[in-house]
C-alpha cells in the first residue's frame, strides 16, 4: 500500500513538481495574510491579469519570463497608483481598467506574433512540465521576496493593519504600498509555472481568509495560512497527477474545500459557532 502511495515520487519531475509547489504555496500564503489585513483581493487580482503581456513578450523574445512579467506587473502598479492620485475615479474603477487594458493587450500580442507560447500554460500553468530554467527562476524569485518580506515585516503589518498610525508615526506609507505591490507582483510571477496568472488569485486569498477565520494574532495567522498554502499545493500536485487532471485547477479545489471547512467549523467565527451563540442568547432571553 505504501509503495503504491509513493510510487509517484520515483520520477524525478513528480519531485521537482512537488518541491516547487510547495515553495509557491508557503510564498503565496505569506503575502495573503498581508493582502487579507490590508483587503487588497482585488489588487492581487489585477496584478495576476496584468503580467500576462510581460510573459508573453519574455517568452517571445526568449528571455526569462520573470523579467518581462515583472517588469509590466510593476508598470500597472505605477499606472494604477498613478491615476488613482490624478483623477477623480475610484481605485476599483482603476483597477478594473489597468488589469483588463493589460491583459487584453497580452492577449493580442500572444495570437498576432508568431511563437511557441502555449497560452494555456499561461494561464494555468503546467508545474508537472517546468524546465530546469522555470525552475531556477520560480526559486530564486521565490527567495526574494521571502527575504523581502522579512525584512520590512513589521513595517508592512502596521501599514495593512492601520495605513494613518503608520504614517502618524514616521512611516514612509507611499514607499511601503510599492513595496508591498513589488512583492505582490514577484509573488505572481513566481506562482505563473505553478497555477498560472488566473488561478494565482485563489493563492494569494485563500490561505489568509482560512486563517484569519480561526484567529485574531498574526503570527497565529500567518502559521495557519502556510500550512493551508503548502499542504493544498503538495497535495494538489499528488492528486493531479493521480487523477490526470490540472494542477493548478486541483490546488485550487483543495484550497477552496479548506476554506469552507473553515468558515462551517471555525470555533469562534464559524457559522455553526455563531448559530450556537446566537440560539444561546436566545434561550438567555427567555
């Protein structure tokens, strides 16, 4: 039986599949805690669609995906934060429009210039197929913005937490909304082999809105979300192989079926909690 379950792993792209999803996923559930805090679903939503022509120009050009896609992720930053301080419009207006404008724009590039791009790879990824050099580029961008977070870790929970005591207090709050979107865009390109630009959105939510519903301490928070991160991206991966079906698609469905266990069972913020305190106030009133 045990031979049968670890049978898998005797290939060596089964094991290479499992490590770097489980890189991604620890990666991914460390910025949801932040992007769960400062509520920026969205943002991480317009960041996954708007590296999409970065990727495609990296993979037409034959250079590192991560650079191109780094590089037009950071650019819808600058555009979004740019016109939401000269315009009147509303910044979920101006997400909508940065994120739909650049991943339509990578749509066209993919199907008007000629190339090997497989546009399915781009958008859901295809881990169980990474090349050496996915490889490289998936763990070293995923070292980097580790350390990133490390080390503005404080800095970065003050301002998700409570952006005016932040600045109130000398913090340089224009620096860390950059900051915190470079991270966010590294995240994404990072997670791009993994589950692809539109399943990345799942990653970086998720993990965070599991654990905030079992939890009111960040470092509680943050030690939920990357088990929920690493344990749904390992399993994922063995499950996908197992039954022939998408990697990312079935990270995903994991991450998904933890979350609704979560929110049913959750000792204090679960809605069985929350009916049982409810039907005791109840039975105190009368």
């Amino acid at each position: 039986m045990l031979q049968a379950v670890l049978a898998p792993f005797a290939y060596d792209f089964m094991v290479k599949a499992v490590l770097v999803s489980a890189l991604v996923g620890l990666v991914c559930a460390v910025l949801s805690c932040y992007i769960t805090l400062k509520g920026w679903s969205l943002m991480g939503d317009a960041i996954s669609h708007s590296v999409v022509p970065g990727v495609a120009v990296s993979y037409i050009l034959g250079i590192p995906f991560a650079i191109g896609a780094f590089i037009f992720g950071f650019g819808a930053t600058i555009a979004i934060g740019y016109i939401k301080s000269k315009t009147r419009i509303k910044e979920d207006a101006v997400i909508g429009v940065v994120f739909t404008g650049f991943f339509a724009l990578g749509i066209v590039i993919i199907s008007k210039t000629p190339s090997t791009v497989d546009i399915t790879h781009i958008l859901f990824g295809n881990v169980l197929g990474m090349l050496p050099s996915d490889i490289v580029q998936t763990v070293i961008i995923s070292l980097i913005t580790l350390l990133g977070v490390f080390i503005l870790r404080k800095d970065l929970l003050l301002y998700c937490f409570d952006q005016n005591h932040a600045r109130s207090i000398g913090l340089n709050t224009d620096f860390l909304y950059y900051a915190l979107f470079s991270l966010l865009a590294l995240t994404v390109v990072a997670s791009q082999i993994t589950v692809g630009i539109i399943l990345v959105i799942a990653m970086l939510i998720t993990p965070g809105s599991f654990a905030y519903l079992l939890t009111d301490r960040f470092d509680h928070m943050m030690m939920l979300a990357i088990a929920c991160g690493v344990f749904s991206s390992v399993a994922g991966t063995y499950i996908s192989y197992l039954i022939d079906a998408s990697t990312g698609g079935t990270i995903v469905v994991l991450q998904a079926l933890i979350f609704v266990a979560a929110m049913i069972l959750a000792p204090k913020r679960g809605l069985l909690a929350v009916r049982r305190l409810r039907h005791e106030s109840k039975q105190e009133m009368i």
